[in-house]
C-alpha cells in the first residue's frame, strides 16, 4: 500500500499497488499530494478494560428480565460490583 496525504483537509488516502488503483497513485501525484508512511496501528485495549467489556457481554435480555422479576438480582449486583472494582483499578 502506498499512502497519500490530501494537503487541503489532510486527509491519508491509502492505494493498494497491485495495479488496479495506478491511476489513482498518478492522480495523487499529479495534484501535489505528498506520500506519507502509513499510520502506526492502534495501540492494544487495557486487559482490565477488555476484562470489564467481557463482564458487561453477560447482561443479557434474559438475565435482566429475571433481575427485575426479582428471580435472581444477586449476579447483577455482583456484576456491577466487581465492573466498578475494574474501573477503580485504571
């Protein structure tokens, strides 16, 4: 891939270079657009935030319903309890 930065609005363009976007590259050369390393990636997720978004992926429709039915509320309790514990600990 080769990159291009718009200078008007600074946007990165990226090209493929397996020749079905040349015309693109010459077109972003002819205008001035100058060639940019391509951006670094993403740094990784927190494990305790990657953790707390696990806990919340177990809140389901069913297990809310029984929550509020009062059939079982102590995991929801327990939930929230150990989510903000987490959250104390970033």
């Amino acid at each position: 891939m080769r990159h291009f930065k718009e200078p008007e609005t600074g946007k990165v363009y990226a090209f493929d270079t397996d020749g079905h976007q040349d015309h693109l590259i010459g077109a972003a050369l002819g205008r001035g657009w100058p060639e940019v390393p391509a951006p670094a990636p993403p740094a990784p997720a927190h494990p305790l935030f990657i953790k707390m978004l696990e806990l919340e992926a177990t809140v389901t429709p069913r297990r809310l319903r029984e929550a509020i039915l009062g059939i079982d509320n102590e995991w929801l309790k327990d939930l929230e309890e150990r989510i903000s514990e987490l959250r104390s600990q970033l």
